[in-house]
C-alpha cells in the first residue's frame, strides 16, 4: 500500500535547494534568523548562496523540516470559479445519498469528507496530493485540497467549485452518480460563448455583464485581456499558381498579409490601468478585431454602506468561448468625502455568497439576451 504521509530524511543538496528555491518566502532575513534559532550569528553581509550553503550542512530534525517547508509554502491566491446548474429536482437529503455513494469510489491516496453548510447546501471535500517533478525532491509532494458545492435552489442544483482539473473531475463524478441514481439523463447549462464567433458578440458579454450587476452600478475597468480570431494568412498552392499570371491577385494577397499581420502575430493583449476600456489602445485593438476574453473591474454599491467591490470573469478557452470562471476579488470601503480606501479588504462569506450569484444570474441573463434576435447592444462609453 502506499504510504500518503511519507516521512523524507532531507540531505544537504535537498535543504540547500529549499532554501535557493524559495526566495520569496525564505528571505535572507529569515534564514539569518533560523541560525539564530540555533545559536548562530551570521553576517547580514553574507550572500544568499553562503547563507544557504552553511545553513544546509546543519543537522534537521522531521520537526525542523516541518516548519522549513511550513515557511516555503506559497501564499493561495484566490483561484476563480466556476459552475454549472443541473436541471433535476431533487431535495438535500436525496443529493446527500448521491453525494455518500462517491464515499466507496475514491481513489487511494485520496479522501473525501461530505458536510452540511446551511440549510440548502453540502460540501463535498476532496484532499489528495501532487506530485511535481520539476522541483526538488523534497517539495515535490503538495498535499491539496478542492470542494465542490451543491446548492438545492428553485427546482435545480447549482454546482460550484474552483475553476481546477480535480475540482471538474469531482463535479463530473457527481453528475455521473445522479444519473446511476435517476436512471436518465440530467443536462447541465453553464455560460458559454461557443455558438458566438463574432467578435463584438464576445466583447458584448463582458460589457453586459459589468452593467448589469444588480445593485451596483460599473466605476471603473482596471484589467483587460483581449483575443483575437484571425489566423495569419498563408498563400496555398491555388494563391500561388494564380499570383504568377494575375497582378490583381497579388495585391488582393497583400492586402490580407496585411490585414492579418496584427491579429495573427500579436494573439493576446493585456491592458492594465485605469478606465482601460475608454483607453485609444483599447478602441484600436476592438476596430481590428480583437474582443474581450477576460476582465477585472469594479462596481459601486447604489445603496449603503456604497462599497467599491472588485470582480473578476474570464473563460478558460478563450477561442472557443469555454469554461466561464470568475470570482470577487474584494471590496474598498467607502469614505465619504476621501472617496474609497486605498487597500482592497475581504468580504464576507455572505456578501460573497450573495455576489457570486448575483454575477452568475446576470452572466446567464446576458447570455439569453444575446441570442435573442432584438439583442441591444450596450457601449464601453462608462469606463
């Protein structure tokens, strides 16, 4: 059986390699203070390469390692998420036994914990560990965690989870049992822009969904990632064969290598800033072609306490206009005459609750009326 909690006996190439690889987290300061912890005085002039290498030939202890590697973790960014919904009506008790039946087909080395959060919810949460071969050996194990959560709401089950491979799997496992336990079919809608290939349809989205979050009003755009369609044009055999008797034909090609060049060569832009959709660099890349595929932006509350809260919504496949994931980001106090404060605060688990669905009802929202044959388009004129 394998053992998941192996217990290294770390060598002195493999704390050295801790200690080289992890700058950010083990700074030279806290390596000068991990010696002290020892009895050690250490120059502050020595350089990180010395202060490394006298450090690993010391002896470690498992405990001693545990607090290295404690140290090195890296800080979790705030990943994104996604979501489907599957239309079946079913109540918390009977997904909760769907839910169990996965409790006998985890894999080794993986567990699964299923808990209740409130009256319409249940968590399934998955632990498992990664192994990355590119890092040494002795940070080459991550324990990881994912969870998927199953709301019970107006006839469907909203599933979210964080926008990762295991996280997906875990969905598709659920999915798999509900249909084991109905004995049919259960279909799923998500947001999706596949079925859009024009670009100012793909820009639209975005442009609806940052104006039309209820109980906000857009402030302003800081961050844009923009795609592009167009592939570069290459002459095949049949151009070729007509370019040799045919001036018209020739000109009609550079024309297209010209019209190409910047969509094909430069596929994705990124702008950062402030009221980055009014910027002139912004307004040329939309004439060309180019259309929104992810956006950091920030709205107002209209009523109390009138916070800034930052969102966030990209897709995954930005071609093909697939695995929609988003999140919030946080939210700036309000001031009163000082305007908002300067560092983002966290919110709430009920604000972000709230937030979220708020934004997943109005990406939906917007996805209908997109296909709808009267679709309005709104302007990028506010921000």
């Amino acid at each position: 059986m394998i053992n998941t909690s192996l217990l290294y006996c770390a060598t002195d190439k493999e704390v050295y390699d801790l200690f080289m690889a992890s700058k950010r987290k083990m700074s030279e300061a806290a390596m000068l203070e991990l010696a002290k912890s020892k009895g050690i005085f250490c120059s502050p002039r020595e350089g990180r390469d010395e202060l490394a290498d006298f450090l690993a030939s010391m002896t470690f202890d498992h405990e001693d390692i545990g607090h290295l590697l404690c140290a090195r973790e890296e800080g979790r960014r705030k990943e994104k998420l996604s979501s489907k919904e599957i239309q079946t009506e079913m109540n918390l008790e009977e997904l909760r036994t769907v839910a169990e039946s996965l409790l006998a087909v985890v894999p080794q080395g993986e567990s699964l914990k299923i808990r209740p959060e409130g009256g319409n919810c249940i968590i399934l949460e998955l632990s498992y560990s990664e192994i990355d071969y590119s890092r040494s050996r002795l940070i080459q194990r991550k324990e990881k965690t994912t969870e998927v959560k199953l709301y019970i709401e107006n006839g469907t089950i909203l599933s979210r989870y964080p926008a990762d491979a295991k996280a997906k799997e875990l969905f598709e496992s659920v999915r798999k049992k509900l249909e084991e336990s109905l004995k049919c079919e259960v279909s799923t809608r998500t947001v999706q822009l596949s079925d859009l290939n024009e670009a100012s349809q793909r820009s639209q989205f975005f442009f609806s969904l940052m104006k039309n979050l209820k109980g906000f009003v857009l402030a302003n755009v800081t961050n844009v990632k923009v795609d592009s369609f167009i592939e570069p044009y290459v002459q095949d055999e049949e151009d070729q064969e007509d370019s040799d008797d045919d001036q018209e034909n020739d000109d009609k090609i550079r024309i297209r290598e010209a019209e190409g060049e910047m969509l094909g060569v430069i596929k994705q832009v990124v702008l950062q800033g402030e009221s980055v959709l009014t910027s002139p660099i912004f307004q040329d890349l939309q004439r060309r072609g180019y259309f929104l595929s992810s956006c950091v932006w920030q709205s107002k509350q209209v009523v109390e306490p009138y916070s800034l809260v930052e969102f966030e919504a990209a897709f995954e496949d930005s071609q093909k206009g697939d695995g929609f994931k988003y999140n919030i980001r946080g939210e700036y106090h309000n001031i009163g005459e000082k305007g908002f404060t300067k560092t983002r605060r966290p919110i709430t688990d009920q604000e972000h609750r709230e937030y979220l669905r708020n934004l997943e009802q109005t990406a939906y929202n917007t996805i209908e009326e997109l296909h709808s044959p009267n679709a309005v388009e709104v302007g990028n004129e506010a921000s």
